[in-house]
C-alpha cells in the first residue's frame, strides 16, 4: 500500500498508523491552505485534559493560498509556549528524558513556512521512533487518486472520523480517563520503544 497524507504539526497517532503500514508515503504539498486543521496544530494531554497547541500563521482566507506558501507568525513566542506546555504535561512521563533532547531543536530553531516545519517534525519524529519510511512528494495536486490510498482527509481536526485506538497508559489517565487519537508526542512520551509495536497493531482502514 502507497499512502497520501497531509503533513501536520506533529501528526496525530492515526496518522502514524498509516504511514508505518504503508510501503511508500506521499506527502500532499500542493493543496491550497485550510484553517480547523492539523496543518498547523496538534493535540496534547496536559492536567486539565485535552490542550490545543496551535503554530501562529500568516493567512487570508479571501485569497487562496498553498499549503506550501504559508508563512509561520514567528513574532510570537509561540515556540517558548508550546515547549513549556510539552515539558508541564510529559516531564513526568515514562520517557521525556529519552527523547526531548531530539526535539528541543523544533522550538528554538527558526523556520519560515509551516510545511517547512511540519516536514521537520516529521523527520524527528521518525528519527525518535527508529523507523525508515520511504517518503516522496507531490508536484501536482489531485482531487482523485489511482494508485494511493488517501488519507488526506485525517488533516481534518474539526471533521475526522472517529476512529478507535486501543487505549494504551497516560499520563493523567486518572484524572481524565483515555484520550484518543492525540499527537503521536503523546504515544512517544508514555511508550517509548514500544511505540512501533503499538502503532503496528492498529487499524485506520
């Protein structure tokens, strides 16, 4: 299986499900921008459950514009807010310690654009998972496609599918109870090296 997916701000875990089941991943990088999306957001479990942690962008809706051509708003502070966020929720996380160091970069580092840094975050991730993933990219765009599964539509924070992941151990689990389908940062931080194993053993068909 060939898959097309959207690259987000460190993608959900269902994301990552089809992308280590796929043989081959196609990233989508001329699709026109659209807000309520993972584009340029992600999902956290943090004290009080459920936080949103959002990259400030440069968009005008009246005006369409690519994915690949949207500018990060770099004069927030966002960077310094959502390391802070990261640290306050997992530092007490079985394995934070094993991996923050490879992630520290991500928010200290200047980027331009949000697929820039979104394929960065990719990239780390992958490194932080030990996987190697064959990863092309789109030089048209295409409503329909022939020989690739297409999981575009799992860009869709507002609209996506429900989809069911086995619970694993979080965090504030005794607080808030499981949370589904977070940031992979979530399955990294509290599973660690069996991340893979976990990821390999879901379903997102």
């Amino acid at each position: 299986m060939n898959a097309l997916i959207h690259p987000t701000y460190f993608p959900t875990i269902a994301t990552f499900v089809a992308m280590v089941k796929a043989e081959r991943v196609v990233i989508e990088t001329q699709d026109n921008y659209q807000k309520q999306t993972y584009r340029n957001r992600c999902y956290i479990y943090a004290a009080n459950g459920k936080l949103q942690l959002s990259v400030p962008v440069v968009f005008s809706q009246k005006n369409r514009q690519k994915h690949s051509e949207v500018k990060i708003a770099n004069n927030y502070k966002w960077q310094e807010n959502h390391w802070k966020s990261l640290e306050s929720a997992y530092r007490t996380s079985p394995y934070y310690e094993f991996y923050i160091d490879e992630l520290q970069p991500l928010f200290t580092e200047h980027f331009d654009t949000i697929l820039d840094f979104n394929l960065k975050c990719l990239e780390v991730i992958c490194e932080c998972l030990q996987i190697e993933i064959t990863i092309s990219k789109t030089t048209v765009f295409e409503k329909e496609t022939k020989d690739l599964k297409d999981f575009r539509g799992l860009v869709n924070a507002k609209k996506e599918n429900i989809i069911s992941l086995n619970p694993y151990t979080q965090v504030f689990y005794s607080k808030h109870g499981y949370i589904n389908n977070l940031s992979i940062l979530d399955l990294l931080f509290n599973e660690g090296t069996n991340a893979i194993t976990y990821l390999e053993s879901q379903n997102v068909f």
